[in-house]
C-alpha cells in the first residue's frame, strides 16, 4: 500500500481557458502533503486531477504526466475507474448518500463494485470504521442513516467509506472546512494516524492546519485574475513555514499576501 | 478528454482486490446506450406523428375540390370530396382566443394572491386546491358546462346581446344568444380549464423574483402593489407569456369539453361573426366523427385536419419555449 | 473558484462596512425627523409617519384595491372548482354509494333502466393506466436520465425540445396518430392496447419532465463520492442517484398516471365501450370510466344522466387518490425541492 505520486509538467484545461500551468511535483508515498494558496489558484483543481475527477467535470482536460509508482494515470489503455478506486477521495462537504444506511455508506463502494460476500462486507465496514475513528460512537447503530450523523462524524464517515476501498492514495478537498474545531480536531488526529498506511494529499485554505498536519507543503499561485495557476514551490512543511525559497511564499504565509 | 504525451504506460494490472473487478466500461456502454435510444425515440416519435399525419392527408387533400384552407364545407366521402378547414379554424382559434383572455389576467392575479398576498397558512393549500382544478378530466368539465354551469352564463349572453348586439361578435344571431351550446360558453369553459396551467407557471416565475428586486423597491417607499408592479411583474413577464402560450396551445386542442357543449350546425348554415353559435374545432370535429373512419379517403380528411391541429399547437408550443428559453438566458 | 480579494484586505473592508452601517440609521433619522417638521405635504396627512409621509391617497387606493382584486382573483378561481366537485357529488352519490356500483359491471342496464355498476370501467381503466405506465416510465425514465446524466450539446437540446412539444400535443392527435399507424399503416382493430399507445404518448413527457427535475435536485457531490470511489458511471445513476431521486419519480408517475387517466379522446378514436367486463387489451371492445360517462351522457334519460354523474365521481375520485398518494410521498422525499 501507499505509492509515490509523480506529476510531469501538468496543465490542466477547462474548455479552452488554461487553469493550471506547468506543475511538476513529487508526493511521497506514507506521508501528508498539503497545498495551500489563495482560493481560484488552482489547488482544488490539481488534487482532483490526481484521482481524474477533474474529467467529471465536462470540457474538462489535462496535458502532461500523473505517474503512480511509474504508472501513467493518463495512459490510452488506463481506465479512468480504474484510477478512482486506486486513489480514494474526502471531499469539502461530508456527502454520505442520504439512501444508505451508516453500514451501507461504508460498504457502498465495495458493494457497488460487486462484492456480495456478507462476512467480508461486515470485517471491512468494521475495520474502516474502526480506522476512522468511528466505530466507537456508532457500533450500536450501523442501519440507522448515515444523514443522522452530526457534520464530524458524517466526514468521518466519508472517510471510512473512502478507505474501506483499500486505495494506495487518499485525497482530501478542504476536509474540515465545513466543521467545527472539536471535528476538525478528530479528523486531523484521524490524519495523523493514517499516514502511516497511505499516501495523503491534503487541501486547505488554513494554514495552521497545513503546518499541524503535513510533512510537505506545497503553495500554489497566479500571477493574475483570468492567469492560469502555477505551483510556486513545494519543500518540507518545516521549511515552508520558517523560510521559504521563494518570496510570494513567505508573504502569504505571513499575511502579507498580495 | 485527455491528451496523452505518455510512453511509460505498462501493464495498468491493479493491484487490490477491488480494483481487480470490471470497471463497468460494457455497463457503460450499454446503459448511455439505452438512455440515448430513450431520448432518441422521443424525438422520432414527434417527428413519425407529424410524417403519418402528413403521408395520409396528402392522398385525401390531392382529391379535394376546394381549397382546403380557405373553404367551409366538409363532404369527405364519394366520388368528389369537398372538405376544408375555415370553419374550423375559426371556431378554434376564436374559442380559445376567449379562453386566454378570461384565464391570463385572473391566473395572473391568482399567481400574484399565491406568492405575494396570501399569508403563509394559506399559500400552499390554496396552490394546491388551484392544482386540483387540472385533475378533474375535460369530459367532466365538458358534462358540468353543459348541465351546470351554461345555464347561468346564458343571462349574460341575452345581456350582451341586447346592449352590444350591434358589435358582431355579439349579435343575437336568431335567438342563439339564448343557447347553452354557444362558442362563448366553450370559451368561458375552456377558460376555467386552462385556467392551473396560466396559474402553476406564472406562480413559479413569480417566486424566483430575486428578494433584492423586491427589497429594492421597498426600500424606496414602493406600497405592495407598486413593488409588483416594478419589480414582480417585469421579472415575471416571459414567464407569464409562455403560460399563456402554453394555456392557449391546451385550449386549441382540448377535445371532449368542447365536443359535448357545443352544437353541431347543419351543413351549408352561413357563417357569422356571432360568438353565440355553435360549430366545430378541429378537436370535435374529429372526436364527433371518430366512429366513421372506414376509407382511406375519409380517415385521411380528418388526419388533414388534424395535422393543422398539430401544427398549430406545435408554434405556439414552440413560441412559448423559445420565449421562457430566453429568459433563462437572461437569468443565468 | 473566482479570484480571490486580498486577504490582507479583508478586515480593513469589513471594519469599514461595520462604521457605515453604524453611521447610516443616525442619518436617516435627522432626515426623517426634518421631513416630519416640514409644513404638510401633498397629502396634508399630518398623522402619517415616517417615510410613508410622501404616499399620496391615490397611491394607497391603487394598493388596497390591487389586494382586493388578488384576493377576488383567487375566490373567483375556486368557485368553479367547489362548483364542479359539488356538481358531481351530489349527482353520482347515490349510485356511487350503492354495492352494486363497485361490484357489478352495467350488463343489463339501458337508457331507460337505470342502476347499474361500474366495476367493468374502473377494471378497464386501472389495467390501461398500468399497461400506459410499464410502457411509458421506462422510456421516460431514461430519457430524462439521459437528459440530466449523459446529454450535451445539440441532441440533448433537440430531445429536450421534442419533449417540450410532445407536451403540448393534443391527446385527439395522439389519438389520431395511433389510427394511422396501428389501424391504417398495420391494418390493426381498434382495440383497447392501440388506446394505451396513444396515453403512452401523453404520459412520457409528464415523466420525463417531473423525473429531470427529481434528478437536478440529487446533489453533484453524491455523484462525485460514487465516482471517488471507484464507481462506474451507470452504476452510480443505478445505485445512488435514482434511489435517492426514488420517491420524486414515483410521485411524478402518479401525477402523470391522474391526467392519463382522465383522458378520453384517444379512446373515443380507439376503444369502443362496452358494458361488459372485459380486461383483454387485445380484444376489440373494453370499458373505461371515461368512455363510459360519454357513453351514456349522449342519453337524454335521467337513468344515463345519473350514470354520467357518477361515473365522472367515480374517475375524479380515482384521480384525486392517484394524486393524494403521490403528494404524501413527495413529503416523505429525500431530496427536497
């Protein structure tokens, strides 16, 4: 488990507008990299690539290289699927599908890829719950809906569905910025954790959570409105926040930013 | 969707056991398929009706001795056919034309009682109630105009009648003013049936009226009324269009209620310009007659007359889409 | 994602708004003060307070009869409908209440001998709204998901459209359209199934339509954590975003099988009523409630009459049930509208 990601002079396109230009970048396997940066810079937008989510999104495309351990995401013959249960994904807003019980959410994406057997269903719901942290606050009501949850739980829900798949890679969009501190609290611990299985690529716009959180950081940037986004630099989150190489780093991690 | 500057792309074998499974790409396949052939056949379906429609009326109308548009009579059987539509129009569109211009305004207003006046108590049962008068089905209607309510709008004919007997639409026209089974009755009727269709979608546009607009008005003094006027109506007015259009287009081809009120004429009766008379829509004609389509020669008239039906419904359909289609254009 | 305002910016801008807002009530209020303690406007109201000072007697005139009218408007609007329901409750009640009604169907009754039951009608049109349904929600279905999930661009503009005037097409032309291709193309019998195509007609636009709108309103992120996790395309519609949209659809299905139901023009072209119970699609004739209030409304006898009457109670309360159900299961909804 937990591969290395490498990304190869990505752009990343909608329609005809340039979103994304030029990001080159190592993630690390078994450790947490975040991207931080101003919000329309093109983060979210990168992350999503990472998984092709980005392609959901019609006019949507890429050019360039998404290396898995050498694999190319993006390859002819590479089934965009395929990628998607390879690479798991939190997202900003907790989304349990409100149909589902809170044992059916966690199962749902086994079940919907066809595994049927009730033992290996209710083992893995259990262990995701339990890596989640959630096992404990909701045992007793695995077929009551995953909606009743409050907004901490119902993400960590997501993230036990999201990790009952055995993806190598785990990517989260802004995962605490609908939550309480008490929540963003437990996801971040539930980060902590984690890390040692998989390969974390964390978005968000706090930067004490990035410096709390991650071993890497990455800062992206544009040079102007309606200018495609560009990946400043990406170091030790250590020397990301005390001395940057670059100075556009520096002034937004100390608010001088723009 | 995606370019490829990649050659490092060996064998993408997964690696969990998930991932190992079929990627649905054959599911894929076939349910975009089944979804695109559903969509398809819709538009093959409005498209075969009007072609049937068209390759059988052709045959009838090569035969037809008079001018199908312009002429009123209607002898669709033997050795020479003379059938036209004139009258026909003429009923429907008139019939309809007293339709819209009953239900615009008080659908409008109704519309405006809903989302501005009513209090919240009342707004959702009385839409509801509102709704309910597009369940009772058109034969219904058809049986309570003719029993029920007629009788008392024939007083307000004998009214107009009398005082505005001398504009033609009102003439008395031999005492027919006195009639249940009048054009002005159909109309009255039809009214009252289109009437939740003017209301459901001008209630809707109403409601998306920005709160700003509102506010805006408010905030410069505006009593309610002038707030609608300023803000509501303008906002609305495509909308409040195309319900018409799309109430007019239910009126034109509404069958039974017309077909049990109004009474036939006799064939040759000269045509008047009096709203009290009877006639036929295109819609009645054809439900009166559905009994004896035996020739090709026959049936093919009525399809005739249908296909007007059909395109006459088809614009003002269309012209109410473009106009709302429009409007979205504005809005987004 | 739009560009972003300086985050440095920010607070300095928010403090200004905060003194403004501050600052603007303590304005307004010396404004209206002074206002107030000039000599009497136009309106020489001198009890009239604040900023409505300026409104004139003709301006609130012009209100309160806007409100009367709105007001009026609705009364007006439900008269006929009280009046109709009326109508039809106290003419058919006493047949509709009598066993024999539910029972029976009307073998043995004429324009002179009256009674009779309705069984073979309500049989009749039940089993042709079923039959319309299992034929129309399917193609409805999928080509609104067709719509929402897959369609872009000049097809889906054009389904879109031809839906639009599938709407609007009148239920005599489908009626017609069905006789020239059942009965004169395939040389087919007029016969209770040809009847059922033509609802088909009426009903997959109602379906298609209230099932787009259902579809619109499942959120994108449930779609996007299907895909995340690895979920092929039609499997997440199958699995995720119909069950949720479900009990929308079904109240859809129900508001289209209450209008299918109560129209009568195709049957008049294709099935003949008959006063015998009879449920083969497939045989010439078949009763139908509204075939059979028009049946016997072209009677003159009150025995006729009175089933007219009833019969139309009888279909209004089957559509009223039909429409009941389908608005409590929209309450029960998961996504809301």
């Amino acid at each position: 488990m937990a591969k290395r990601i490498d990304v190869q002079d990505l752009d990343i396109y909608y329609g005809k507008f340039k979103a994304v230009e030029g990001v080159s970048m190592r993630i690390e396997p078994r450790s947490v990299t975040a991207f931080i940066g101003p919000s329309g810079c093109g983060k979210s937008t990168v992350l999503r690539t990472l998984n092709r989510m980005h392609e959901v999104i019609p006019g949507a495309s890429v050019d360039g290289q998404v290396l898995l351990d050498d694999k190319d995401l993006y390859a002819k013959d590479m089934d965009p699927v395929a990628v998607r249960r390879t690479i798991g994904m939190v997202f900003q807003r907790p989304n349990p599908f409100p149909t589902m019980s809170i044992f059916d959410n966690v199962a749902a994406g086994l079940r919907l890829n066809g595994v049927k057997n009730r033992k290996v269903l209710s083992e893995t719901v259990e262990r995701s719950l339990k890596g989640a942290n959630l096992w404990n606050e909701v045992k007793d009501r695995l077929d009551k809906p995953g909606a009743g949850l409050s907004g901490g739980q119902q993400q960590r829900l997501c993230i036990a569905r999201a990790i009952a798949v055995s993806p190598e890679v785990l990517l989260m969009d802004e995962p605490c910025s609908a939550l309480d501190p008490i929540s963003t609290l437990a996801i971040e611990d539930l980060i902590h954790e984690i890390k040692e299985k998989y390969t974390i690529v964390i978005v968000t716009h706090n930067m004490q959570q990035a410096a709390r959180v991650s071993d890497r950081t990455a800062f992206f940037n544009l040079a102007a409105t309606g200018k495609p986004g560009k990946l400043i630099e990406i170091d030790d989150t250590q020397k990301m926040f005390n001395r940057p190489s670059e100075k556009a780093t520096e002034d937004y991690i100390s608010g001088r930013f723009g | 969707m995606t370019s490829v500057t990649g050659v490092s792309a060996p064998d993408p074998s997964p690696t969990s056991s998930v991932a190992s499974r079929s990627t649905g790409r054959l599911g894929d396949r076939v349910f975009s398929g089944l979804s695109i052939g559903a969509g398809t056949l819709v538009v093959v379906l409005v498209l075969l009706i009007g072609l049937f429609l068209v390759t059988q009326a052709v045959p009838a109308l090569q035969r037809n001795e008079v001018n199908f548009l312009t002429s009123s009579e209607w002898t669709v059987s033997g050795e020479h056919p003379r059938f036209g539509v004139a009258g026909l129009l003429w009923v429907t569109v008139v019939s309809s034309i007293i339709a819209m211009l009953l239900a615009v305004p008080v659908g409008v207003a109704v519309a405006l009682f809903l989302t501005q006046y009513a209090p919240t108590w009342l707004a959702r049962p009385a839409a509801g109630t509102i709704d309910l008068l597009a369940a009772v089905p058109s034969i219904v209607y058809g049986l309570w105009g003719l029993r029920q309510f007629g009788p008392v709008l024939v007083p307000v004919q004998q009214f107009f009648a009398q005082y505005f007997g001398w504009i033609p639409i009102f003439a008395p026209n031999n005492g027919l003013s006195g009639n249940v089974s009048t054009i002005f009755v159909v109309g009255v009727v039809l009214a009252i049936m289109i009437l939740p269709i003017v209301t459901a979608l001008s209630r809707e546009v109403f409601a998306q009226t920005p709160r700003a607009h509102i506010e805006g008005a408010m905030a410069l003094g505006a009593t309610k009324w002038e707030t609608i006027r300023t803000a509501v109506l303008p906002f609305g007015k495509p909308g409040v269009i195309s319900a018409a259009m799309l109430g007019l287009g239910r009126a034109l081809g509404e069958t039974l209620a017309v077909t049990i009120i109004l009474a036939t004429l006799a064939p040759g009766t000269p045509w008047v310009a009096s709203l009290f008379n009877g006639g036929e829509t295109f819609a009645s004609k054809i439900a009166n007659n559905a009994g004896e389509f035996d020739t090709p020669q026959k049936t093919g008239a009525f399809l005739a007359a249908g296909l007007v039906l059909f395109l006459l419904t088809f614009v003002v359909n269309a012209i109410a889409r473009i106009v709302i289609e429009r409007r979205k254009a504005f809005s987004e | 994602m739009s560009a972003s305002t300086p985050k440095q910016g920010r607070p300095d801008a928010a403090a200004e708004d905060v003194r403004t807002l501050e600052a603007t009530p303590s304005c307004s209020a010396t404004r209206v003060v002074e206002r107030d303690a000039e000599p009497a406007g136009p309106a020489g109201n001198p009890r009239n307070e604040g900023a409505s000072g300026h409104k004139s007697g003709g301006r609130a005139a012009a209100d309160v009869a806007a409100r009367i009218i709105m007001w009026g408007a609705f009364v007006l609007a439900v008269i006929p409908l009280v009046w109709i329901l009326w109508s039809v409750v106290s003419n058919g009640l006493e047949l509709v209440g009598s066993p024999r009604w539910w029972s029976d169907d009307a073998a043995g009754t004429s324009a002179r001998r009256p009674g009779g039951g309705a069984l073979h009608a309500i049989v009749g049109t039940l089993e042709m709204a079923a039959v319309t349904a299992l034929i129309a929600v399917p193609i409805g279905v999928l080509t609104a998901v067709y719509l929402v999930e897959y369609g872009r661009g000049r097809l889906a503009r054009l389904v879109s459209f031809m839906v639009d005037i599938l709407t609007g097409v009148p239920s005599i032309v489908a009626g017609l359209f069905i006789y020239a291709f059942w009965v004169t193309t395939l040389g087919g019998q007029r016969i209770p199934f040809a009847a059922t195509l033509s609802l088909v007609l009426l009903m997959i636009p109602v379906v298609v339509r209230s099932t787009e709108e259902m579809l619109k309103l499942v959120p994108n992120e449930l779609r996007e954590a299907s895909f995340a996790l690895g979920v092929p395309k039609w499997k997440t519609i199958v699995q995720v975003v119909l069950p949720t949209a479900f009990s929308g659809i079904v109240t859809g299905i129900l508001l289209g099988l209450a209008r299918v139901m109560g129209e009568t023009a195709p049957l008049i072209i294709l099935a003949p009523y008959t006063k015998y119970l009879q449920g083969d699609l497939f045989a010439n004739l078949m009763a139908t409630l509204p075939t059979m209030i028009n049946d016997n409304r072209t009677e003159v006898t009150q025995a006729a009459i009175d089933r007219a009457w009833a019969a139309s109670l009888t279909l209004i309360l089957i559509i009223l049930a039909f429409n009941l159900v389908g608005r409590l299961i929209a309450r029960t909804s998961k996504v809301k509208a």
